[in-house]
C-alpha cells in the first residue's frame, strides 16, 4: 500500500474517532444539563416523601415549579444572543430547544399543581379564581402560548411548517413577558426577585429589538 493511502486511512480513521468522541461529549454535556434542570423537583420528589416541604407543602411546589420555569425559560432566550456575542459559544444552539422544554415541563406542572392540590380539580373553582384574581390568567396564558411550541419543537414540525415555524415560536417572547408579569402580580411584599426576572427579560429582549433595528439599517443603506 502506497504511504500516502495509508496516511490518508489513518488520517480519516482519526477524524472519524474525534468526531464520535465529539458526539459523545455533547450527548454527556446535554445528559447533564437535564439532570441539573431535574434536579429542583427530584428535591420536591424526596421533600414529599420525606415531610421537608415545610409547613405549606403545596405553596412550596408550586412556587418552586413556577419559578424554575420561568429561569429556564430565560436560560432558552438567553442562548441566542450568547451565540452571537461569541461564535465559540455556536455548540449552544441545541440547548434552546432543550430548556424550552423543560420550561415548558416546570409550567405545567406549575399549574397542575395548582389546579389539582389547590383547587381539587374544580373546573367551577378555577373559572372563580381567573375571574377574581386576573394573575392566575396570565399564567394560564403563558402556559397556553408555550404549548403549541413544545408540540411543534421537532425538526419533523420545523419542515412541515416552513416559514411559519419561526414567527410561530416567536410566541415564546410573548409567554416570557406573560409569565414575569404574573410574578409580579403575585408576589405582594418583596419584589425584588420577580423584578429582577424581569429585569433579565427585558435585556434579552432589548438585545433582539437592537439587533433588528441594526440589521434593517444595514439593509436599508
């Protein structure tokens, strides 16, 4: 065999084993952000079975499930404009889809919660509650916006909706700010937690809103 047919074997031999060790260290690298992720209602899990969630156990679930879908909702609009501050940070991409999913998780379990351990399942009761208190109906509302984006988040969806599947998913913005304002209605005394919440909102999406501007006033000059 000539030298270079071996130099080339050998040099596609190991391009191919770097590129498997590359998949394996982002399958590791994603198992690991799931766990993370899981790992506040792992807690709630073993507080239930074990009486730790303190003397309101089902304020302390929905309070935890509602504010972690609300971190990992902004870690998934966060993703983006990280890429685009550094193009080393490009490896990030598919963690968008997977804490928007997991957002969506955490809500849901948010307000099954409260529909279930709070109300009873009381369908008469929850029609009260979002008439009475108009926050309930905020989240509610960003449930229903985040729902049709975890059912068409495959690439299968992505094709089957063409062009419509980006201004769909653009609903996300919409149920982010929905869901900051039913923080901040609900919260009575302190604040600062929920402001800050949306405080980081409003920069993720200022820098979105400045990007667009930026890029119609290139394409305009």
């Amino acid at each position: 065999m000539p030298m270079s047919a071996g130099v080339s074997n050998w040099s596609a031999a190991a391009t191919t084993a770097l590129a498997a060790h590359a998949r394996r260290g982002r399958r590791f690298a994603h198992a690991a952000v799931v766990a993370i992720a899981l790992t506040p209602l792992a807690g709630l899990v073993l507080g239930a079975v074990t009486g730790a969630l303190g003397a309101n156990p089902v304020e302390t679930i929905t309070h935890t499930t509602g504010a972690w879908a609300l971190r990992l909702l902004l870690a998934s609009l966060a993703i983006t404009p990280l890429r685009r501050l550094d193009a080393r940070l490009a490896a990030l991409a598919p963690y968008r889809r997977t804490l928007g999913l997991l957002a969506f998780a955490y809500t849901l379990l948010h307000a099954a919660t409260f529909f279930a351990l709070d109300l009873g399942l009381a369908l008469a009761l929850l029609a009260e509650e979002i008439a009475e208190r108009p926050y309930i109906a905020l989240g509610f509302a960003a449930l229903l916006a985040l729902t049709p984006l975890a059912v068409t988040s495959t690439r299968a969806w992505q094709r089957r909706l063409g062009r419509r599947w980006m201004a769909l998913h653009r609903l996300v913005y919409v149920a982010a700010i929905l869901a900051a304002l039913h923080f901040i209605w609900l919260v009575k005394k302190d604040l600062r937690e929920p402001l800050a919440y949306a405080a980081v909102l409003g920069l993720l999406l200022g820098a979105r809103a400045v990007r667009a501007r930026w890029g119609v006033a290139l394409r305009s000059s």
